[in-house]
C-alpha cells in the first residue's frame, strides 16, 4: 500500500459506499415520509439491494485483501520468516486485517437479509466494528514514520474513529436522518482524506513528496481537511436536492398518470 | 486576528449569539407552559426569527472572514506564494475556515426554516459541526507558542468543545431546557474567555503582554476561567428571572383586557 | 487546606452528603414501590427536605469559603499583591473557587423547590457543574509538586470527574435507583479518599509524610483507592438494608394499627 | 500471576464465563421471540440459572484470590513487612482486588434474584463496576517493566474497559441483543488475550519470550490483537447458529409430540 494506488484504491472504495449510503438514506427518509405513494413491494425491492450492497461490499474487501498479498513486494500470505527469523511486511498483514473485517460486514449484511431471525442491528454493529478495527490498526500503523506522516494519518484514525462512533451510538438510539447523513459525511472525509494522503506522501505526478519537517505544512493541512469535509457536506446537499427534486418529479407523472387513468 | 480586536470581534459575536439563544430558549420554555396564552400566530412568528437568526450569523461569519483575508497583512485570498515556495498567512487562513463553518450553520437555519422537508435537526448538526471543527483548529493553533498562550487557547477548546458535544448529545435525544441552558452558557464562555485572551495577550491599554512562563499567571487563568463560567451563569439566571416576569406582566395586562371586556 | 484538616473537612462534607442522598434515594425508591403506603403530605414533606438540603449545602460551602479565606496564612480576600507584584495565595482561591460552585448548588436547590416554575432538572445541572469545575481546577491544581502527591490527586479528579458525569447522564435519561446510588458511590469515595490524602501527604501522627518518590507507594495506592470504593460499596449495601428493614417495620406497625382500629 | 498458569487461569474463568452468557443471551432473544412454547416454569428456572451462575462466579473469585495468596512467593496475606520497612507483592494484591471486585459481582447475583425488593440492574452495574476496576488497576500495573509487556496489557486494557463501557451503557438504555452479544465479545476477546499475553511473555515450551524491544513484535500483536476478535465473532456466530438449530429441533419434536397427542 506505500503507493499512490494503494491510498486511491481504498479511497475510491469509500467514495463509492459513502455517496451509495447517502443516497439509500435520503431515499428511505423520502419513502417514509410520502408512505401512500410507496410501491408494494418496495420492502422486497429494498431487501435484494441490501443483498446486493453486502455483495459488492464483499468484493471490494477480497479486491483489497488479494491485492495486499499478491502484488510485487507482498508477503504471499506468508507470515513469518524462519530464515531470516522475522515477520514478513507487516505493513500490508494490517492492510489484509482491516479488509478482512470489511468482508465481514459484507457477509453480514447479505446474512442479515437472508435469515429473518438474525436482529437487523447486526449490520450496524459488524459496521462499527470494521471501523473501529481500522481506527485502531491505523493508530498503531505509524511508530517511527516522519511528523508529517504520521500527523496525517492521525486525521484519518480521527475520521474512522467519529464515524465508528456514531456507528454505534446508532446501535442504542433509534435513528434519525441527521445523525445516518453525519455517518456518511464521515465516511466520505475517509474516501476523500485517502486521495489527499496519496497525493502528499506519493505525488502521483513523480514530484518529491512533501516536506515531512515542515510545521507550516500540517497547520495547511489541518484546514485542508476541514476543506474535505465542507466539500462533502456541500456534496450531500446536492445529492439531497438531486433525490429531492426526482422524487418530485416521479410523484408529478405517476399523479399524471393517475388523472389520465379513469 | 493576532490582535485585541481580533479576539473582541468573534468575542462580541459570541456573546450576542449566546444571549440571544438563552432568551429564546427561554421564551419557548414560557410558551410551552402556558400554551393557551400563545397566539395563533407565534408559530409562524417563530420561523420568521429563526429566518432573521440565520441571516445575522451568516452576516457576522461574512464580516469575520472579510475581516480575516483583507486586513492589513492578511492574505488577499492568495494560499501559496509560488515566488517564495511557501504558505501565506495559515493563521489568518485557519480563522476564515472556522467563519466559513459558522457561514454553513446560517445557510442551514435559512434553508430549514425556507424548505419544510428537510429535518429540523439540521441546525443542531451544523452547530455541533461548526463549534466541532472550531475546537479542532483551535487545538492544531498553537504550535511552536508559548506556555501561556498555549494554555488560554487550551481552555477556549475547552469550552468549544463541551459546548459541541451537548448540541451533539441533542441530536441523539429530546431536548429539555437544562441542557439548552447549559449549551447557551458554554456559548457565553467562550465569547467571554475570547475578551479575557485579548487581554492576557494584547492588553488594549499597551501595556505589555502577561509573563508567558509565570506558573502562576497559569494557576490564576485556571480559576479565572471558573470565575467567567459562574459570571455566566448568573448571568442566564438574570436574563430567566427578568424574562419569567416580562412574561408575567404580559399576561396580567392579557388577564385585565379579557376581564374588561364583555 | 496544605495540612490535614484543610482535607479532612471537605472529606466530611462530602462523606456527610454521601450518605444522606444515599438514603434519600433508598427512601425514595422505597415509598415509589409501595405507593399505597405514602402519606398524604409526604411530598411536602419531600420538598421541605430538599430545601433543607439547600441549606445546609450553603453552609458548608460557607463555611469552606471563610476557613480559606481567613486561616492564618491565607489570602484574607486580597488577590493580586501589587507592592511584590504577584498573586497572593493562588491554591486557597483555588479552593474557594470551588466552594463556592458547590454553594451555587445550594442555592440552585433551594431555589428549585421554592420557585415552582424553575425545572426540577437543574440541581442536577448544578450538581454536575460543580463536580466538573471541581475536577478542572483539582486538574491543574498540582503543577510542580512531587510523584506521589499528583498521583493521589489525580485518583481524586477521576472519582470526582466520575460522578459529575453520572451526574450530566442523569440530566439526559431518565434516573434509576441504580445510577443514583452509583453516583453517590463515587461521593462517598471521593470523601473517603480526601481523608486518605489527608493521611498520606499531612500524617496527622506527626510523622513524616510517605516518601514521595517510591513507585511502591504508588502501586499500593492504586489497590488502595479500589478498597476504599469496595468498602463504600458495602457501606451503601448496609444502609440499603438498614433502611429497608426500618420500612417494612413501619409497614408493619401501621397494618396493625389499621387492624385495631374498627 | 507472573507465570504462564496465572495468565492462562484467568483467560479460561474469562473464556467460560463468555461462551456462558454468549449461550445465555441468545437462549433469551429465541424464548422471547416463540413466547407460546416457553415453558410455565422457565422464569423459576431462569432465576435458579442465574443463583447457580452467581455461585460459580464466586467460586472462580474465591480459587482466585487464594490462589494469589498462598501461592509459593505470595504474601500469605500480609500487606507491609515492618521488618524490612516494605510492602509485600503488592502485584499478587493488585490481582487479589480484581478477583476481589468480581466476587462482589457474584455476590450481587446470587442477592439479586433471591431478593425480589433489589433492582436487577445490579449485576449489570456489579459486572461494569468489577470491569471498570480491573482496567483501572491494570492501568497502572506496568510501571517500568518492557515496551513489549506494557503494549500487551494496554491491550488487555482496552478489551477490559470497551466490556465496561458496554455494561455501563446498558445501565441506561434497553438493551437488545446486539449489545449484549457486543459485550460478550468483549470478555471473550479477554480472555483469549491473557492466553496470549501467556504465551508472549512466559512461553509455556520453555524457550525464550518474545524480544521486548523489536517493533516489529508490536506491529504483529497489534493485527493478531484484532485476529483475536474477529475469532472470536466467528466462535459467537458458530454458537448462534447453533443455539438457534437446538431450538428449532427442539421445537419440531414439540409439534410432532402434540400431534401425536389426541
């Protein structure tokens, strides 16, 4: 993962699901709030994409998993070197293991939805515990890097780590739309933060990366991630406006429709 | 902002904003109570002013971040100076990003009280947002200062982030006007501490600033600080006792009129 | 307070209320269950108490206010000593300070009770503001002294810290018995613990003080600190018994009046 | 304690005492779920469960606590040694407290369901007490021994106090299963830990620990930390899956019975 590609890979990933669960909320917020308008099967609709998420999500962790092990200078699935008598790229092991408890959130989410006595908070407690896993790997991933990199990698484990936490605050609480529209501006800062971490350590354009010693960098980049994070609270609004104003415009024809019909 | 008037400016907007929550919160306690004495029009009333709210923080967040970019010294909306090959003005830069989120909790207050769908909690989010990502600049502010400085700033993240996490909490659970009151009150805090920096730091009468390395100028600011929360405390107490017998009042004169007339 | 009376008293003050909130709660959870049981004029009866309360509080406080302020040795109100240039007495304002937020308490709870339009809730407010103003100061209470000496101070900011959360949870959840007495357990601990710092740092025996820099006496306070919480659990126990034993003897004298009576 | 056997005891009462209320837990969602087949007299047996779980607690406590005492080299119960002006193994009374605090917990649940007039929510604050306990003296039971040695505790630290925080929560909320589950995880993950921390430290073959100064060791415990966890989830599920087969036999051979019944 000390790579360009290995910091865009994981963030594509997270872009993906962020923009994917903010949209399944407003959604879900609409359809509760025109309830007469719902389709009936719109439960079984909503279930066989449930099945499908955990599906993909299951995909994007084998993808990482598989690509942390096999790439050129990946441990092979070896773990330990009795040659050499040492551990073997550690650094990609903790890449694996975070992936690995994502693919168990997707494993419980198809699971979840298959078998109707499993309780449905279970998605919501596998999620949190992905995301605490990867707060706490993240946190302990750095000993000895220069100020710079570990000073950006912290702002990552504080992203993970709030997102985690509203995880599970979810868990106890019944949930609203704010607090599900919060989770997701989380994980998306996580997406958006993994680019900006690639571009600072690895500059994809051959240029030599940051200056590590730099104070003045990490006073830029701690308002570089507040940057990220307007940016994706201004994106969910302009998802919200989008979902809104199709929504509107489906209830507008069906209501044609139904003036048209006798 | 490394100036008096820099830290009397958002002091000042503090403070208004901090009374001006503890009345209303206040007054819709007092409403809430009497509910056969609210007029039939209190409701729309009521959006009116949050409307008139959000457009004065969005005016002072406007005033504070042209304050920041076009003082003198300022950075004139230039980031990286190529010539030199280094940032411009972060610290000025920092504050504009904390005025930029307080801009955000305005547009959401409009937005709310405009559009009926979305959820009215949003205000609260986008406060928790704006005190949130406050405290965390705030807390990256400081590097490379000096021991008093440091902690003054200490205790402003102090009261910024209590004061985020209780409109936090109010996301996740009925309000009651205790815990409103206790938010209003670290609002108060901050915008008072605000002052009290300006003081310690650049004293306005010119004289010079207070011994940076006096332990005990330290062991002072530490209850000073307690002093200014209980300050504010009786403060609220007063604005409750003076609005409770406005209240009062209004409802004699309410009572004499009903009885006067047939 | 630098001797072993300065922490004996508030030990006693706080072991004092520990124990009378420990069976307020006990009596109150009691006369909930048997409801048919309670006097006509026991909540009168409740709110006389409460206001009692109130004033004692307020005379403990003032009393710790005044012993600060006029010892020997103390700063007799003076704050600033401008011949020498320096603050006088900082540590005794440091624990007038908190006096006095433990007087505001007092005052709150009178107040509460008397003015029926003020909600209930704030005591409790109170209560966790003067708890967490109490842990702030105690925070920064002991720079530059010896190992042993934070150390045991530190012990006390986490019971008190502990309580006053407990205290701010209870402000958003509704109580139960268990929660409550939780909360008085970390009082009593706290008063407890005061009396030990007394023992440890002021041996009232005249001896000298605990060698300061030995990591045995630090291990053993730790134990110790959880033996103390142990036997405050058991004196709760205890007076849970006592007092429900003198319930159900008072049940018992009044069904046999009610028998006698025709 | 500083051997393998005095990790390796711990980590099994831990693992036993897990899988029980893993069993437990789910046993209670599948009752609740198909309340018709519930047996008349299950609540009597759930109760003589829960005085029997009591006692076994207790007995592990007691096997505990002796087992610290009378050891070769323990303290033979005493605290100081006047003789040579020192205290005794205060590291074998450390554990002596721990086991001491989930003696109380056994205590408060054998008292809680043969009192009726007791809140049950007892043995939860009993259980957050006794953890909260363990992590506060594990916390501070490290000083000055090897990076290596401290990084495993700390770990066990955080297993200990997210298993406390999860208890103490449910103090306030209504729990659900997920939770609950949550929890158990937590002391599994416990107890599959001190095995660990077992064979790190005092490798059961003889040959040499681990070396206490290579990162490398840190960085490997740090994922095998998490590998732990994600076992443990998988074990969880194992046990859910299998509880919910028993059942559903279980509730086969009922339905055949009562058809075969005239």
């Amino acid at each position: 993962m000390g790579s360009f590609k290995g910091h865009a890979l994981p963030g594509t990933f997270f872009i993906i699901m962020g923009i994917w669960w903010t949209i399944k909320c407003i959604l879900k917020y609409a359809c509760k709030k025109h309830k007469r308008t719902s389709y009936l099967g719109s439960k079984a609709l909503f279930q066989r994409i449930e099945i499908f998420e955990g599906i993909v999500i299951i995909g994007m962790a084998i993808t990482g998993m598989l690509g942390e092990q096999f790439i050129t200078g990946g441990p092979h699935l070896a773990l330990y070197d009795y040659k050499e008598g040492q551990w073997v790229e550690l650094l990609s092991w903790h890449h694996f293991t975070m992936y690995f408890f994502f693919g168990l959130l997707g494993v419980a989410n198809v699971l979840c939805f298959i078998i109707n006595s499993l309780p449905t908070s279970l998605t919501k407690l596998m999620l949190s515990n992905a995301l605490f896993v990867e707060a706490f790997v993240m946190y302990n991933h750095t000993h000895g890097r220069e100020m710079l990199d570990i000073f950006v990698h912290q702002l990552l484990v504080l992203a993970v780590f709030v997102a985690g936490l509203i995880a599970f605050l979810e868990l106890f609480i019944r949930t609203n739309i704010t607090v599900e529209l919060l989770r997701t501006s989380c994980i998306l800062l996580q997406g958006s933060w993994f680019w900006q971490i690639g571009f600072v350590l690895y500059p994809p354009s051959g240029g030599p990366a940051w200056d590590a010693m730099d104070h003045d960098n990490i006073m830029f980049l701690t308002i570089c991630f507040c940057w990220h994070y307007a940016l994706n609270l201004i994106i969910i609004g302009m998802i919200y406006a989008f979902v809104s104003f199709m929504r509107r415009v489906q209830l507008r024809i069906k209501a044609n429709y139904f003036d048209w019909s006798p």
